[in-house]
C-alpha cells in the first residue's frame, strides 16, 4: 500500500491531473491475452453495477419470499 498526501506534492488539481493522465497511460497499455482491455481497480465493479441497473438482478423464488416476509414483518406492502 502506498498512501500519499497530495498537499507535500503541489495542489489537489495537480496531483489529480498527474493522477488521471496515469490512469489513461496505463489502460492504454497492452492488454494481456482472453481480455479485452486494461481495467483499474474499481473497473470490473463498476461494470458490473452499471449492468445490474440496466438489466436488474435475478433473485430465486426462496429468496424473494423471504424478501417479503421481512418487509411484511416491517409493515410494507407490495404494489398490486
């Protein structure tokens, strides 16, 4: 872990220009064999919500009645 304080190293602004101009040299990088792209940490996760929100989640039928039974217990009704 490398923890840096971006105020000893000039202003914000600046430490997040240098920041963001590695990002963009290391994604474009070569990408290794079965990927397609370099990804930073956060990229497969932010992939993936984006989606989820697009196309929802599955959720097994056990699962949802428990859903609902907790939300029964708090008082929630679902829509008709």
């Amino acid at each position: 872990m490398v923890l840096v304080e971006p105020a000893r190293l000039g202003t914000q602004a600046a430490f997040e220009l240098e920041a963001l101009a590695f990002i963009d040299w290391l994604t474009a990088g070569p990408v290794a064999p079965s990927f397609d792209a370099v990804q930073i940490a956060g990229d497969p996760e932010r992939a993936r919500r984006a989606q989820r929100e697009a196309a929802g989640i599955t959720v097994d039928a056990q699962t949802w009645r428990e859903i609902v039974a907790a939300g029964r217990k708090l008082g929630v009704t679902l829509p008709a």
